[in-house]
C-alpha cells in the first residue's frame, strides 16, 4: 500500500504552509515530487537574542526535506552553498546538527509549521554559526557534538553529573511505562515519584526522540565503554 504524502493527507495544511512561507520568507519555495517534499531557496534574518549583544544580518541558502509523518516530525535542513563547514555541528548524512533530537521535537511540537521550525530552531542555529564566523564569539556558550554533547543534554535535564545515571535513567524511559513508586534509576534510592519522576514525565510524550538520542549514544565511543556496555546491555 503506498504512503500519501503529508501535503495530500492534509492539502488545506499544506497551502497554510505555502502562504507562510510566503509571507515571512518570500526567497523560499516548495518543491514537490511525488511522495517528498523541499523548501529551498535563500534564507535572509535579522536577529537578536537575549543574553546576546548584537544585532545580526545574514543570509544563508538552504534546502529543508520534510519526512513523510511531518509535522508529527521536524524536518531536516542542508546549508547548500558550502557556508557552514561539515566540522561545525553537522550530522554524518550532511544535515545541520540543529540540536538534539529531544530539543528538537520539544520546541517543535509547540506549534508544528515551517514558520515555528525556521523561526526557533533554524536561526538561532545559523545565529551562532554567524556571530562565530563573523565574531569568533559563542552567544550560546560552547556546545559539544555527538554522544558527549547529548549526554551533557540530558544531565543537564536530569540535574545530574553522572552520565551512567543519566544513561540509565533514559534505558528506564526506553524499556518501561512511568511507575512512580518503584526505585529511582539513577541509584539514589528514592521513589520515583520522589525523584527524576517530574523531568521523566515530561519526556515520555516525546519518547521516539529520546530513544533516537539514546540509540546514537550507544553506537558511540565515550570514556568507560566496559561500564556503558554494562549499563546498557545488562
């Protein structure tokens, strides 16, 4: 049975979307295949962020490919001008590492549309990549790549310093419903509801991201892989 496509399922979403696009970022366009979609096209922003002192004007072009459940999920973005280095936060397949796949899916979720998408995920990306080229600065603060950059994620989400806690209070999210009166994960002793119960609530709802996160974890080489294959594979 073949797939339809997002825009077929839900044409009048679809031409939402186009005059969306229109309107805020006219240099961007559709294009349609058969069963994919693309925006494409010439990116301009300015912008400034909290905490951040200046004001920034740049222009990137772009390619975004929307995944055939869009918007139960993001899509995906290419710099297609060769601007952005692949060192700079990039993904093996090309894509822009434009966070982990838990932010991504959190922030996007809160209004599901290109608009909402290019607007809090994608710029405040090209943003920091700007004012790096531009300024040699980091508005952000430095962010780590691939399984070590997630780990800091999620520790940071858990309160936590210890990343096997961390790792073990995700393989909980992973393999069980919520049970708030059994022992916490993360070996404190406590209930969960007592706990990493709240913070773990919260993400059950987004729980495919968690698991693709977790998944690039363990594909990964980090310090101690005889204790990570002990916590992972028991």
């Amino acid at each position: 049975m073949a797939i339809v496509p997002w825009f077929d399922q839900d044409y009048q979403f679809f031409v939402s979307e186009i005059k969306s696009v229109k309107e805020h970022f006219p240099d961007l366009h559709f294009k349609i295949a058969t069963d994919n979609a693309q925006l494409v096209g010439k990116l301009n922003f300015i912008a400034t962020f909290l905490g951040y002192k200046r004001t920034i004007e740049d222009t990137y072009f772009i390619k975004i490919e929307y995944p055939n459940d869009y918007p139960s999920t993001a899509p995906v973005v290419f710099e297609t001008a060769g601007k952005i280095p692949h060192s700079y936060h990039t993904n093996p397949d090309k894509t822009l590492c434009l966070g982990t796949n838990h932010a991504i899916d959190t922030i996007f979720q809160e209004n599901p549309s290109t608009i909402h998408f290019v607007k809090e995920i994608l710029i405040p990306y090209l943003f920091r990549f700007s004012a790096f080229s531009l300024y040699k600065e980091q508005p952000f603060g430095e962010l780590k790549h691939g399984a070590e950059g997630l780990i800091d994620y999620y520790k940071s989400l858990f309160v936590t310093d210890n990343q096997y806690s961390t790792i073990d209070l995700l393989k909980y999210i992973k393999d069980k419903p919520y049970r708030g009166h059994l022992r916490c994960p993360c070996g404190s002793g406590s209930r969960i509801r007592n706990c990493h119960g709240n913070k773990m609530i919260q993400m059950y709802p987004n729980k495919r991201s968690v698991l693709r996160d977790l998944d690039i974890i363990i594909k990964s080489e980090y310090p101690n892989s005889k204790r990570k294959e002990k916590l992972i594979f028991q």
